[in-house]
DNA sequence: CTGAAAGCGCTAACAC
DNA sequence: GTGTTAGCGCTTTCAG
C-alpha cells in the first residue's frame, strides 16, 4: 500500500480507504489510486486485513468425503449462499473418521474462521470441547444429534429408511434386506440401518437380512458384490434397501447380470437421489434429503448468526426428507 | 500466548517455542506449557504467524465444478499429497466460466496462497497478469496450455477423444456421432469434440452428427435427451461418443429404453472412467485420465517448488489417458 | 535455554 | 476528505 500511496502522493491510509468501498475519499483521488493498483499488479493482502480486524471472512466445512455428490450439493448450497456476503468455505474432509475431525477441526480452527460447519453429530470430546470454546457458530449437519453443540441443520437417517421399509411393505414385499456399510465411521450410514431394523422389526418380520458391504464410502462395486452374496443366502429376498444410491445402482446392475428381474422379482430402494437413480433402468426408488437445501439453509443460520443477514432467525433446522417412489421398487 | 506465558511464568516467547518443534526449550517448561494450553482451551492463531512469516500454508486450487467425481478425484490427490508437509488446499470453484475464474483467483491471491493450481489453461487476460505476477507457482492441468503460465499437468484431451475414434473405427464403425456440451466455458470438453472431429475427418468420413446437449457440466440427462434427438435425425448412427461417462450413462439408458442393442447396434464409449461406467450394463468403453494422479503431480511440484521436497525436479508432467475398452465399445 | 525489542501489512480511532 | 498513531498476535533477531 505504501507503494501505492507513494506513486499517487498520498497516505497509506488513503489508499486503504479507497481500496474499500463505504468510504469516503476524493473521486479522482479513488480513481488515480485504483488505476496505480492495476499498473503496480498490487493484490490486497487480506492476512493483515484479517488480523488487524480480526475477521478472517471464512468459514470452516468439514465433510466426509470431497468424492461425494450429496456432501458435494451441500458445499455448493453452502458456498454460494456465502458467497453474496464475501464469506469464503474453507473445506476439508475427514475420511469417515472422527480422528480425523478432531485433527481437521483444529486446524481450521486455527485459522479463526467465523463459524464452522460439520457434518453429523458425533465428534470426539476434545473435538466437542474444541467447538464449544471456538466462540463462533457451529452448525451440525445431516443429523440431528442427542446433544447438539448449537445449531443443526440435518434430518432423521432412522425415519427416513423406516419410511423405505414402510413403502415396500405397503407394496407387499416381506423379506427385506439391508446392504450397508460396516459400522465404523460412517453414523448415518448406521442410523439408516438402525431405523430400518427398528421398522422391520416393529412389524415383526425377520431382520436376518443385514449385508456389511465394506468401509464408508460404499461403492457401487461393493454393493454389486453385497447383492450377490446376499442373494445367493438368502435367495428368497424381495426387496432390498440400500445405504445409498450408489450401492442400490450396484444393487440392480448385479439383479441384471444374474437375471433376477427388478422390480418383479426383487424391489431395490436406495437414498440420497443422486443422478443415476433418476436415470437407471429402472429408476430407482430412493429418499431425497435435500442436501443443497442443508447447505443453503446452514448459510442462512450463519449468516443470521453473524449479523451479516436480518430475517426470522432460525436457530436451527429440521428437514423432512421426501420418498420418491419409482420403478425400481413401485407402489 | 501471553495468558499461558503468565500462567506458567514465562515470556511469550517461550510459550511461541514451545508450541513449535525443532526448537529448544527446557521439556518441563514445554510440558507445562502445553497442559496449561488445554486447560486454557488455547489454539493457536494461525493468522498472526502467516502475516509475520509471510507464509500462509495455503495452496489455492480452482476447480470447474465441486460436483464432478474426476475433478473431487484430483483435489483428493492434490490435498493428500500437500497434508503431509502441512499445506492447505483453499478450494474454489468457477462453474466452468472464466470471468468467475478471474474473480476467483483475485480474491484466493489475497489470501497469500503459496502456489496455486488451477483447471485448464484459458483465463481472462486479467487473469494470467494475476497469475504470472502473483510470485508463487503456478500449476495449470487437465489440459496442455499452448501458452503455459508456469507448471503443467496435463493431457491432450484432442488426441484422447480420437483414441476412442480410432478403436470405434478400428471396431468396424462408420457412422461415428459426438455428444457433447455446447461451446462455451469447458474448454477440455471443446477440445475432446475438436479432437472427435479431427479424427474423423482424417478418415474421410461424416462429421454430420454432432450434438449440443446443453451447458456445461452435462448431466446423465441431458446426454439421455440428445442421444434421443440424434436418433432421431441419424437412425442409422453406429457409434456415439460422448463427453463424458455421465453423458454415456444417459446415451445406453436412452438407448435401453428405445429398444437399441448396445453394443450390437450402437456403441457407445465415454469420457473419465467414472464408476457408473464401470459398473453398468454394460460396462462403458471410456478414457481414463488418472484424476487423481494430476493431483498427486501437482502436489510433487508444488511441494519441490517450495523446496519442501527434494528429488528429480519435473517441471511440468504430460499424462497419457488410458483406453479401457468395455462391451459397450468392444473390440 | 530464555527474554526484549521490533515489525509483518493492514485499519480503528482520533485528529485536523 | 485526509493524515497520524497505535496495535492486531505472532515470530525473527539479537542479547544474555
């Protein structure tokens, strides 16, 4: 700046000012000095900015996984939600491990970000602890946690397979099948199940059908494989709900390859509405949890949070997720 | 830092020490300071230390769109290859238009990246004056650049696209239709189409049958929608290729829902190695142009660049996509 | 091994 | 409308 302020004969001060709008410095004097700027190549360091009004303009994400479409949706609500009001995601992934969130919270934590958003609400204590004393918003997702550390934007994975298992047994279907990932890191992955064994069993049918496909995130290869093991135990099964979308696609390309006829001899439901159940054939049956809404919604919360947005202030979230019956598993 | 310094009755600068290592402060003292740390809930201000190192720990990266497993792919090598010696990636995304692209790379600069990686080599002038004069590496990919700014990891995207010519060909199809993006921000997608068209001429044969399927990113429908109209038009297309594996999911779900034989009537071949094109039925002929190897690339000259690394320093690193020839393209 | 002084590049607060 | 002073929270440098 004081490059700047040299070459057009004012103080650094000036320059300052003009660099930002809201300010009041001379026309001409506003225009010599951004004309200096573009001549000089100056780019405005924000590190110092950031320091001196302690303010840093970003948010903190974590996400699962960056390979993810609906965590990707949920980003992408997030950012441009943020984006009108110059706050900048600052995102990383945790890999399904919630060692790993602690390392990355604290990481980004570091760089003071205005609020931080994450995704689930299960976190190690120190990681708890760290979000309590961040002193900044912090949004849970996805989820809605039993102790919420201050805002939730999220939804029940449990309701939503239980509405799965009601529309296939609606529909006739009588042993239902679940294909998963193993417990671990994956939580809602495991509340979906646990929601579906809660609902299979509230109507007293058998929960024997229950298939570990491997570590979150499940593939589509790895749901192909679960089917194929699943059904050679239990040929028997007439619908299976997936853990996501991925794995029902899995799910129904191995129906094909081994000529069990989808959905007449086998439903297949899945969750998360990704393109390829929208466009498979058949299409599938699945749950859509809105995830670019939980972004757009999140960036609402902290916005509102921060003072940057006025409205009706939402503390927090509770998103109704929405069957979306095809022919994959019909009425 | 003073806090902990008070309370453990030390000079700040001590505290500083302590909390860094390969600095020499007595272990006592050093255990005292670090249990005084969790006690306070102190973490560190990653701020203050960038603005007086002048190093941020940033590497900024721009991608075209958050929602594209091969791009996510290439942030997930880039970020692991950068965690280890501690760096950041500061992710942005342009939606595949250069003007967002230059607005974007001016407000991460100010953020004082120490390199920067961006998607594909067109930019705004302003842009490359923002990036040539911005004194940190800079990584172009996804592309080979004619004009480099810096850095590349790349492919010829041209000479990928007429792989896929040359083997359809080289299969006994004449009647070769393309299914891509309209012209406009992909730039990779553009090149696959001009290198689709190269090929064919080469061979004297149609260029008749190509097909918009709307703006960049193309969905698995709209590659549904346009494999409909080309059909439509060009009944007796032998072959289609398509921009990516998602327009090749959408073109054989078209397909099996007109009643047309893939591979038998038509072939199709994709783009990407997606993992729907792995799994479908059938399987999807496509490129493979190792998403994640461009981002572990970038992060090896990223990191020898900073000197944080040593070794045989490339420069620059051309990639060769990979054919995988699958039943809907077969031999 | 430890401390004091200075300063990174910007801006709030106060003068004029 | 513009300039001066001080300081954000760290770390480099130098002294002990």
């Amino acid at each position: 700046m004081q490059d700047i302020a040299r070459k057009v004969g004012v103080s650094p001060m000036t320059v300052s000012r003009a660099l930002r709008d809201g300010t009041s410095v001379n026309a001409q004097t506003r225009d010599a000095i951004r004309q200096a700027v573009e001549e000089l190549g100056y780019v405005f360091d924000s590190t110092a900015a950031n320091l001196r009004q302690q303010r840093t303009g970003f948010v903190a994400v974590t996400i699962p996984s960056i390979n993810n479409a609906n965590f990707a949706d949920t980003v992408r609500g997030l950012s441009d939600g943020l984006k009108a009001h110059g706050l900048q995601p600052l995102l990383g992934y945790t890999d399904y491990d919630i060692e790993q969130e602690e390392i990355l919270v604290e990481q980004l934590l570091r760089r003071r970000p205005e609020a931080i958003v994450v995704t689930g609400g299960q976190h190690t204590p120190r990681c708890r602890r760290l979000l309590q004393s961040a002193g900044i918003p912090v949004i849970e997702t996805w989820d809605l946690p039993s102790e919420p550390i201050g805002h939730v934007v999220g939804f029940s994975n449990a309701d939503a397979a239980a509405m799965l298992v009601d529309h296939l047994v609606t529909s006739g279907r009588r042993r239902i099948a679940f294909v998963g990932g193993e417990a671990g890191g994956d939580f809602r992955g495991a509340d979906r199940r646990a929601g579906f064994v809660a609902a299979v069993k509230r109507r007293g049918m058998d929960v024997t059908r229950l298939v570990d496909a491997g570590k979150a995130p499940v593939s589509m290869r790895e749901g192909a494989i679960a089917t194929r093991t699943l059904l050679e135990y239990a040929p028997d099964t007439d619908a299976i709900v997936c853990v996501s979308d991925l794995v029902a696609f899995g799910a129904l390309t191995e129906c094909q390859r081994m000529g069990v006829d989808v959905p007449g001899q086998i439903a297949i439901a899945g969750f998360g509405n990704y393109e390829v159940a929208q466009i498979s054939v058949p299409p599938i049956t699945t749950i859509d949890p809105f995830p670019e809404r939980i972004g757009r919604q999140a960036a609402d919360i902290v916005l509102q949070a921060l003072g940057l947005e006025t409205g009706a202030a939402a503390w927090s979230a509770r998103l109704e997720p929405q069957l979306l019956v095809r022919a994959s598993a019909p009425r």
